[in-house]
C-alpha cells in the first residue's frame, strides 16, 4: 500500500501537482504476526474424507469442507431445505442446492443477516446427502415409536437435534473423526473444515 502512495505521490511531484512526495519520509511498521491458519492442507482434507466414508459423519464432513457451512448451520439444517435433485431443464439449469437460512442459535437465525444464503451442492455433497439419507431412514425404522420426527438432516438415532459436548461446543457430538497416519493424533475441527474452503 505504501508502494501504491509512494508511486502516486511521486507522478503528482512530477506533473507538479504536489510539492513534495511526504511518504519518503516515513517508514512502513512491521505488522504483529498473526495467528496460525486453521485451515486444513490438502493432504489433511483428503485424509479426513476417506476416513469419515462410511460412518455417520461423512456426510456433516463433507458439507462442511465443500460449501463451507458453518456447525450451527449444519445442525439445523432441514431435509425441506435441501434440492438434491435440481432443475436440469430450466432456463438457466439450476443445480442442486442447499439453503442455510437457519442455526441453532438462540435466535434461529444465522450468524448474520448475510449470512442466510443458497448455495449450489457439488456432486460429492449430492452424493454423500442421498447416503446419509437411506441411512438415517433405516435408523428411523429402527428406533420405531422412539423416532421424532422434526425432519433434520443431521439428528440423533431418535430424530432429535445433535447437542455439542460441554467441551467442545463447536463440534458436532458424539465424536469427531481420528485421522490416521501422517496426522494422527490431530482432531477434526469443524471451524478447520469450515474454513478450509476459503
């Protein structure tokens, strides 16, 4: 930025537009480091999603690390708020989508006004969606009189809303994924799998 003021100060000395170029007296301060990223390499995300295929969390996984949605978006999220299908024959086509318009904040709202928006679903949300949903409907036969039915995506084996534990509020309960090999012992983070699409 410097550089840019620098270099402007400089064409306006020269067409006489300024009388003198007063960021050549100033030195440019040296920035505090900021904090590590969270976000995951790409080694690390492809190690989480072959570990999580074919658990319960593979689908939560997924989402969060190709959309980018937020945990408290994803526990709130609805099956009415899903179009795995789409609309191929429109005009445009319009792709499967998600609508993350509400959290499990006090409020129900999102973290923001802004923040309510849909977004298109890659093949591989599509895909691990329809998954979780044949599994969560053999879960549903299961658990029988038990089930509530409040049509959440991610939900307890009784259909109920997936409470974090006291410890670690930001995950998804009961249990995050253990990476294998080159990573073990680093925990899944959901905000890491949140952010890594940025």
């Amino acid at each position: 930025m410097a550089d840019a003021i620098r270099d402007w100060l400089a064409y306006g000395l020269n067409g006489r537009a300024v009388k003198r170029n007063v960021v050549l007296l100033c030195e440019v301060p040296k920035g505090k480091q900021g904090r590590p990223s969270k976000s995951l390499t790409l080694d690390q995300a492809e190690a989480i999603l072959r570990t999580a295929e074919g658990t319960s969390m593979h689908a939560y996984i997924v989402l969060s690390l190709l959309i980018g949605a937020r945990t408290e978006e994803l526990r709130a999220l609805t099956w009415s708020h899903l179009d795995l299908e789409g609309d191929p024959d429109s005009t445009p086509p319009a792709p499967p989508s998600v609508m993350l318009w509400h959290s499990v904040r006090t409020d129900g709202d999102t973290k923001t006004r802004t923040s309510r928006r849909t977004l298109a679903l890659p093949a591989r949300c599509v895909e691990a969606l329809r998954l979780h949903r044949d599994r969560q409907a053999v879960i549903r036969q299961r658990s029988a009189a038990a089930w509530k039915d409040h049509d959440l995506v991610f939900a307890t084996r009784y259909g109920t809303e997936v409470r974090p534990s006291p410890r670690h509020p930001h995950r998804p309960a009961p249990a995050v994924t253990r990476l294998p090999g080159e990573i073990k012992g680093w925990w899944a983070d959901p905000y890491a799998l949140m952010v890594t699409l940025g």
